[in-house]
C-alpha cells in the first residue's frame, strides 16, 4: 500500500488486472468514479496510478481508439454467442412459434422430466457415450503413435510426404467425407470388393446397426490422424537431446528412451488436447453423424445432436430439445472443467 | 536417432557399443516403421483415387464393384451431365461469394478484436479476453441459435445467416493474438512518438509486418467456409441460393434414400459417378491450393501451441 516506486508499465498490469475490471465492465459504470469506500490519504484514481493501474476514465480517454477495435466483436459475441444462451431459459418455458423468443410461460423443469421419462431419450445418451468414449479410447491416441513414428523416420523427404498426404483429409468438408465414406462402405464400395475376393458375402453396412460405430470410427481416425500429429511433432522437436544421450548412458534403450524421455516430453501437449477433446465429448460430429446416419440405423447412429435437431428443428419442439441442449451443454463445460482441475493436480498441465 | 556424437568422450565410446547390441533390432523396427507408414498413407490416399476412378467410370462398372484405382469404362459423359447442370454452377458460385464475403468479415472482426487483446496497457484485457474464451466451452446450443437467427433476427433465406454466427473463431483469434503479442514494441512506440495514433500503427505498421498470419488466417477461415454446410442447410429453403456442398448433400441423401425406400441393394450405387464427380469438383479449388498453402496451416497451428 505505501509502496512509492513506480511499477514497471510493462509487467504490472496483465495479472492483478483481472480482480479489478468486473468493476466496470464494458459500459459505463466504472466512468462514475469509485463506487464508495474511498480510502482516507489517497482517491482511487491516485491509489490506482500508483499501482501501475489506470481508472476506467483514464483508460478510456487515452486508448478511445483502441476500445474502438472492440466494439463490433463485442457486439458480434452479445448477439452470437451470449443471446443464444440466454435463450436457453426455452428450456423452462413453453415457446410458441411466433411468440416471445424467450418463451411465453414458465413452466419449471417440465421438459427435463419429459426427456428424462423418454426412453429414447435414454438410447441416443448412451449411443453418445459409447461413440464419445471410443473416440476418446481409439482415436485420441492414435496421432501421437504416428507422431512417433513419424520422429523415427531418417528420410525427410519421406517423412514430408506422409505428412502432406496424411494431412489433406483434414481440408476436406464432412459432406465429402461422409459422401467417400457412404461409398466405400456401400455394396459395391471397396470395402465389399475386399470381402468378396477373399470368398465373404458383401455386407449392407450402412443398413445394419451393428456397423455403425466402426464405420464412425474408422472415418474418424481417417480424417483426423494425420493433422492430429502436427502439435505433437512441434512438441517432439522442442525435448532436449541430452536427455536421450544420458537415458543412454543410463543404458536405456531405445524402448526406455521413448517411455521415459520423448512421452513426458510431449505430456504437456497431450494434456492439453485430451482436456478440450473431453470437452467436445458429448458434442461427438454432430455434422458428421447427421449426414451418415439413416432411420435403419438409429438404434446405433442415433446421438443427442443428431435427436435434438430432429425434435426441435424438423418436428419444432423448440423447448423440449432446447431442454436436451442444455444439459448436453452443461454436462460438456462440466467435464472439460473436471478434466482441467483433474489434470492441474496431478500432471500440472492445464488450459488456463 | 542422433548417431553422430559430437563429443568424443565417454558418451561416444557407450553409444558404440550400444550400437552394437541394438543394431539388429533398430534395423528391424526401421523397416517395419517405414512399412506401416507407407500403408497408413496409402490407405489415407486410396479413397481420393477411389473417388477419381468413380468419377470417369461408367455405371455398370461401378455397380458391379468393378471400380477400386483406375476408371473402367473410361468416359466423360458424367463430368458432361454435372458441368451442364446450371444449378451446379449456381451454388458453385454462391460458394465463391459466400467463402469471400464470410472471409472478409471473419478476418475483420478478429484481426480488430486480437490487436485491442494483444496490448498489455488495454485496461479490462482480462475480461474481454474471457468473454471470448468462455463461448469455446459453453455455446447457447443449436435451438436457441435457430432461434435468434430464424426468428428474432430474420435472416431466413440471407446470405447473413451462412456468413455471421461462426464469424469469430476463438482459437484463430488466440494465434492472432499471441502473434501480435509478439510483435516488437520498439516499432509501434517508435510510431507513436511519430505522432501516429492507434489506426495509424494498426493499419500503416503492423498490418504491412503481419502479411504471413493474415495469409494464414485467411486460409484457415476461407477453407472452413469452403467446406461448410449445415448454416446453410438449417436457414436457406431457396435452391438457387445453397452452396455446391448442400447441393451435394443433396444428391447423396437422394441416393441413399432412394436406396433405402425401394430396400434394393443395387440401387445404392445410383448416381455413384455422378456424386464422385460432384465431390471432385468441389475439392478440387483445396487439392490444387493445398500444396502450396500447406506451410501455412501448420505455421497457424504451431503459432496457437505457443500460447498453449
């Protein structure tokens, strides 16, 4: 408090910055001077310049054109992002078409109970659960095998072209990959072409439950893997190489070098990729699943994007899937939010 | 994988020897790694020269499962049929006016809002960085969205409901933003003590020095405009404003649906060419480009890994 040195403009204000500002936030209240409780020797003007800090007023006069920058994107997240939330209390209310956006009468959790009591509710949960945590399970770790891989290769110009090639699925729009995958798994694609030479019976994949989950996967890891490596190879080049050449004294051999120097080595990397994929869990390619899936094949293809956006868009039961949405949302932010702290306690990786 | 040691001590004199005894397994597993490499690309590349096949193939070939790496039946007539359907070109070019306009507007609205973020001195950067982070783990979800854009903003059937609500991505502007964070101060105090105001350093310094991220920016917004559909698909009722890729929605759910009603398994191939050469035609702007603007994209995600 009684500190008189200046502090340096440079490094102070990013950190104690953030208790401050939900004082005033964007509008003007933080313009109208300190909201009482003004200490007795100094205003808060002065309190603040002395810690390294402007008032809002200040701020406002001498960087006007910088704040300038920020009002449309500030706008564009209001309406986009933060309205949208908002009217997630359809949720509570019965909405009608062509009344109040934001319902017209409350009525509680009555839409929760509705899709709780639903048994399909329940199958297309589970189908998302299952689907999300095979993606978890098999698709999540397949970039840093390749990665690896990739990092044991002499040859770059080899190395160059795996990437190249591996990468370009990625570029591609899910229409497409959802059209390549209809085709190859169709009854004269190339998947039915390979169990026919080897004396099968061609299989109707996309007409029988059973499939659709490998077939999902399988598209998944196709799409993914390749650009998947990219963080993981930045990470590989950035591991000391004395670290391998005393894993070597040590006598490890190459097996020990990789578990024991090149994994913790990228950990921070996979920390932090499976945290925002645990986030996007229960949101499992929605855009994907809707175009691959058809009425045969509900019972497995069924996940609660592609359920809401039937009942809410096509048969317009905005507030019963509205309800679905946000449980969905929530239950997302929550594991994305427990895998974070999980991960800060006991890897000391984390998002934020 | 480091064989050369650079100092000739104790460590050379070890990793000899160890050589020795690892020679025969790392020569095994260099052959097997270079195999199963080899394979994994050519699975990844095998279903784009499926699709080049169908595209040239003739029907009857295609439906008896004939088809896999080189045409059968080679012939033009499919490319013919889909070049000659004007609505293809309709939604071709809406696609085209749609990637640029969304393009313009996304890199507006980012490059503005991740240079106000990236001055240290901005008061309340804390929070109008967390405003913007928060919509990347908690969305209003797909109904209310529907609703705000259908029905409170009315844009139904406009070209503002495919190009503004995905127009800021929060991970391009993290990379924006760590990029300019970067950016030498001495320029821009040197500016300002020019007597140039924030626009001035903004537009005349930093845009000029910033040319490899905005390149990277763009692409990275271009080709997820590209590639996009469902926008278009939930708000446009009208044929002649979708993009090539709803049009190519289309035509896929034709086919399966038609394959499904009539419960015939030979009809699913209906059409096979025809959507082969459709797909073609809609990658192709991202093929061709693709070679040379693949440094870019992963210089934009390497950039977004600095921050973490």
């Amino acid at each position: 408090m009684s500190l008189q040195e200046p502090v340096s403009v440079t490094s102070g204000p990013d950190v104690p910055d953030v208790p401050l500002a939900p004082a005033g936030v964007p509008g003007g209240a933080g313009l109208g001077g300190p909201p009482g409780g003004a200490p007795p020797r100094t205003s808060r003007e002065q309190r603040l310049r002395m810690q390294g800090k402007t008032s809002w007023r200040v701020a406002l006069r001498r960087d006007w054109r910088l704040y300038s920058f920020l009002v449309l994107p500030l706008v564009f997240l209001l309406v986009f992002k933060y309205v949208p939330m908002l009217g997630n209390v359809i949720a509570f209310r019965k909405f009608r078409p062509g009344g109040n956006p934001f319902g017209d009468e409350w009525v509680g959790f009555h839409y929760f109970e509705q899709f709780i009591h639903n048994q399909q509710f329940w199958t297309v949960f589970w189908n998302t659960v299952i689907l999300g945590g095979l993606s978890l399970v098999i698709v999540f770790p397949l970039p840093i095998v390749l990665a690896l891989m990739l990092n044991e290769l002499r040859s770059r110009r080899f190395k160059k072209l795996v990437q190249t090639l591996t990468y370009l699925p990625h570029f591609m729009s899910i229409v497409i990959v959802a059209g390549i995958v209809l085709q190859l798994t169709s009854l004269d694609g190339s998947v039915n072409q390979v169990i026919t030479a080897v004396g099968g019976d061609a299989i109707p994949f996309m007409q029988q439950p059973g499939w659709f989950r490998s077939i999902y996967i399988s598209s998944e890891a196709w799409q993914t893997v390749g650009w998947g490596t990219i963080l993981y190879l930045a990470a590989l080049t950035t591991i000391d190489q004395q670290l391998y050449e005393a894993a070597k004294i040590d006598g490890a051999n190459r097996w020990k070098q990789t578990w024991h120097v090149t994994l913790p080595g990228i950990r921070p990397t996979m920390m932090v990729l499976l945290i925002l994929n645990i986030g996007s869990f229960m949101a499992v390619g929605f855009e994907k699943v809707l175009l691959l899936q058809n009425p045969l094949i509900y019972s497995t293809a069924d996940v609660i994007s592609t359920y809401l956006y039937r009942v809410g868009i096509q048969s317009a039961q905005f507030s019963y899937a509205a309800a679905i949405g946000l449980f969905e949302s929530i239950i997302g932010l929550v594991l994305v939010l427990s895998a974070n702290f999980a991960s800060r306690r006991m890897v000391g990786a984390s998002l934020w | 994988m480091v064989t050369e040691t650079t100092t000739p001590d104790i460590t050379a004199v070890h990793a000899s020897l160890t050589n020795v005894k690892e020679t025969r397994g790392v020569a095994a597993f260099r052959i097997v790694n270079v195999v199963l490499l080899t394979l994994i690309t050519v699975l990844t590349v095998y279903p784009f020269v499926n699709l080049l096949a169908k595209s040239f193939s003739s029907e009857r070939y295609i439906a008896a499962g004939q088809v896999n790496l080189v045409p059968r039946g080679f012939n033009l007539d499919t490319l013919n049929y889909v070049v000659s359907d004007p609505m293809f070109w309709t939604n071709y070019k809406n696609t085209v006016v749609y990637t640029v306009l969304g393009t313009i507007i996304s890199m507006a609205l980012t490059t503005t809002y991740a240079y106000a973020l990236s001055r240290r001195n901005l008061k309340g950067r804390g929070v109008f960085t967390g405003v913007a982070l928060f919509t990347m783990f908690f969305s209003g979800g797909l109904i209310p969205n529907y609703i705000l854009v259908a029905n409170v903003l009315h844009m139904r059937n406009s070209v503002w409901a495919i190009v503004l609500p995905g127009a800021i991505s929060v991970f391009n502007l993290l990379v924006m933003k760590s990029f300019f964070e970067n950016f030498p101060a001495e320029l821009e105090e040197a500016a300002a003590l020019d007597g140039m105001t924030t626009y001035g350093v903004f537009f005349r310094i930093v845009m000029p020095l910033s040319k490899a991220v905005l390149a990277t920016m763009t692409l990275f917004y271009a080709v997820s405009m590209w590639n996009s559909w469902f926008g278009a698909f939930l708000y446009l009722d009208k044929k002649d404003m979708f993009p090539v890729t709803v049009y190519l929605r289309n035509l896929i759910a034709a086919a399966t649906q038609s394959a499904e009603s009539q419960g015939a398994a030979d009809t699913v191939q209906i059409g096979a060419n025809i959507q082969s050469v459709t797909m073609l035609l809609t990658v192709l702007p991202i093929v061709c480009f693709y070679p040379f603007i693949q440094k870019y994209f992963v210089s934009g995600v390497m950039l977004g890994s600095v921050k973490g």
